[in-house]
C-alpha cells in the first residue's frame, strides 16, 4: 500500500479500547498488510493492541474475510473455554469489535481496519532453529484445525478464490509468461524451463479430493512459523496468528505449506542456494507434531500424502513468485531487485531437495503412527 500516513489515533478511536491512547509504532514484518502495535494505558498499567490495515488490493472481499474471522475466532474462544483453558486469550485470537460492533473499520480513504488483542509473552520467529520447534508449531497448526472440525454455520468465504489451486496457478504463470509485459523472461529462462517440466505434478492433491480420498476442511493456508506464536519462556506454541486466508481448502495444503517454510534453515529469499536443503529431521518433528493434534481426523490418505503435500506446495509457490516476477511484482513487498526471482530459486532447490529425501520421508510418515 503506499497512500499517505493514516492518523492511527483517530483509526484507533474506531475500535472498543480501554484507557489512554499512548503510541502507535509499525510491527512485524508480513508481505501484505499494515501493521501496528498500539499502547494504552489503562489505569497505570500497560497494554498493547494489534491494529491491522488489510490490503484490498489483494483480498477484495474483506467483508466476507473479516465474517470468515469473527465466526472462527469466535467459535475458538469457545471451545478452548467449555475445554476449561485457564489462558484461551493466549491460545486463540480475540477480536475487538468497533464502537458499533462491527468486526471492522472503513476510514474516510475506503482502507479496512481490524484491532487484535496483542498476546504479550510470545513471539513469531522467521527461520525454524530446531526440531523441536518445528514440532511445537506443527502441533499448533494441527490443534487449530481440530478446533474447526466443528464450525457451525455455512461454508466459510473463500478469501481469495483458487489460493492453492496449483492448475490454476500453472495457468495465470503461462499468460504471465505468454504476456511477458516487463520483458523479463529472458532472465529467467532455466527456471521458467523448470516449472514447465514439472507441470504434470500440478494436480496430485486435488486428484485426491475429487476421488473421495481428501475431504475439504477449514484450512489456514499460510502456515509459516511466523504464523504461530511461540512462548518467550518455554518455547511453546501458544496461538495461530494471520487468518486472512483462513477459509475452505485441504488439510494437506497446511501440512505442506509446514515442509516448504519449516524444513529449510534458509530463508525463503536466499540467494546461496547451497544453504537450500530439507532438513530430514525438522520434516520428521513436523509429521510428530501435527499428528499429536490432526491425527484423530485425518484421513488415512491426508496421512500417507504428508510428503507429497510438501513438495506440491513448494512447487505452486515457485510458480507463484515466478509469475509475480514475470508481471512486475504487483502481489509480494520486494526489497531489493529480483527479489521474486531469488524467491523463485529458492522454492526450486527446496523441491529438487524434497525429491531426493523422498523414500525417506515416507519412512518418517509410516514410523509416526508407532511413536509415543
């Protein structure tokens, strides 16, 4: 986004706060929206809000999003209750309604506003450092789904349609590349010719939903480790954070979108691909972690497809940076030249790595079921 400063004070005024308005201070370090911690005093004590601007460029529905949030948000804090969760403020978002009780703001420009209550304590970190961190937020991501097995009501709003939809994203990277509107084709021609030999693979997983094997889930669709806070203190995993694309889709597509951020100790932009690797053992704390939670409702085909969820989305990846590229850089926040590029190569050598480690991760995938 790059219209002027907003007056974060009078934005603020908006939402249903308690105390002083003290500060507001840029936060984080996402690709899509704008965010801001603010602090209040409240009576002489501190506390903090996560105040979000949502990028409506990108999420054109953000009415249907922000239902999508309400309702899961909602129905979390219930369930972590009637579970008698002595902190469920911690372990699930709590939305801040405004002064009219709507779930958002719209300001005077037509940009969209939200207020999180700001989970003190915890922190999202960028790059796994450990097994057993992959585990904690493997876990996480697992027990946010069970949580949502139950959802009432009617399927949620598909906040932006087609999101893991590898065929289509084959297709919008082929009138990418056919267009070739900022000429940059020619500077990415053996990772164009990569995609392309590996367009067979595009429908594996949903080859499986529509044979009845895969059930259609609530799903996160972002499942970064930044994504899930983990306790400063005890490294635990203790709340799934950026529900925007949170809507219908394949409990695979979390599993695996968990193997392409997670199983690498190299950063998702890495320009030295020699530091591009999946790490077997952050891949087998991740199968560990996510079947303590999602194992008693996934289906034995979601289970065996583990493997084959981690390499389909690092592949749909790649080919979504690629088109990005190729039309300019108009979805991700670049940094630097060819930023989308070097996020392409990336992705590549993770896929070429997971290739190699396959027989072995389907080893890991059949030893979890005997683990304590």
């Amino acid at each position: 986004m790059t219209s002027p400063q907003p007056d974060l004070r009078s934005i603020a005024a908006a939402f249903r706060l308690c105390g002083d308005f003290v500060a507001a201070v840029p936060y984080g370090s996402g690709h899509i929206n704008d965010t801001y911690a603010l602090s209040y005093n409240q009576g002489g004590t501190p506390v903090r809000y996560l105040l979000q601007r949502v990028n409506h460029t990108i999420f054109k529905d953000v009415p249907g999003l922000m239902d999508n949030i309400q309702r899961v948000c909602a129905h979390a804090q219930a369930r972590l209750a009637a579970a008698g969760c002595p902190d469920a403020s911690r372990r699930a978002l709590t939305l801040i309604p405004t002064v009219d009780g709507a779930a958002f703001h719209r300001d005077d420009r037509g940009n969209y506003w939200r207020v999180y209550v700001f989970i003190e304590h915890a922190t999202g970190h960028n790059i796994v450092q450990s097994p057993a961190q992959a585990y904690e937020a493997a876990r996480a991501f697992g027990a946010f789904q069970k949580l949502l097995v139950d959802l009432p009501g009617e399927r949620l709003n598909e906040t932006i349609p087609n999101f893991h939809h590898t065929p289509r994203r084959y297709e919008a990277f082929e009138a990418a590349l056919a267009a070739d509107t900022h000429n940059r084709a020619v500077a990415a021609r053996a990772e164009i010719d990569w995609i392309l030999a590996r367009r067979d693979r595009a429908s594996a997983l949903l080859d499986l939903n529509r044979r009845g094997l895969v059930p259609e889930r609530i799903t996160h669709n972002d499942t970064k480790l930044n994504n899930v806070l983990l306790d400063d203190a005890t490294g635990e995993a203790i709340c799934v954070i950026d529900l925007d694309t949170l809507m219908p889709g394949l409990a695979l597509y979390d599993f695996g979108d968990l193997v392409r951020t997670s199983t690498s100790p190299a950063a998702e932009d890495e320009r030295d691909l020699g530091k591009v690797t999946m790490q077997l053992p952050m891949f087998d704390a991740l199968v560990r972690g996510y079947l303590a939670t999602a194992g008693d409702f996934l289906t034995p085909a979601e289970i065996a497809n583990l493997p084959t969820a981690g390499m389909i989305l690092t592949l749909t990846l790649a080919v979504r940076f690629m088109t990005d590229f190729l039309q300019g850089d108009t979805y991700y926040k670049i940094h630097r030249p060819n930023h989308n590029l070097d996020r392409t190569r990336t992705q590549i050598a993770l896929v070429d790595s997971i290739d190699a480690q396959r027989e072995a991760m389907d080893d890991c995938v059949r030893k979890a079921g005997t683990r304590p």
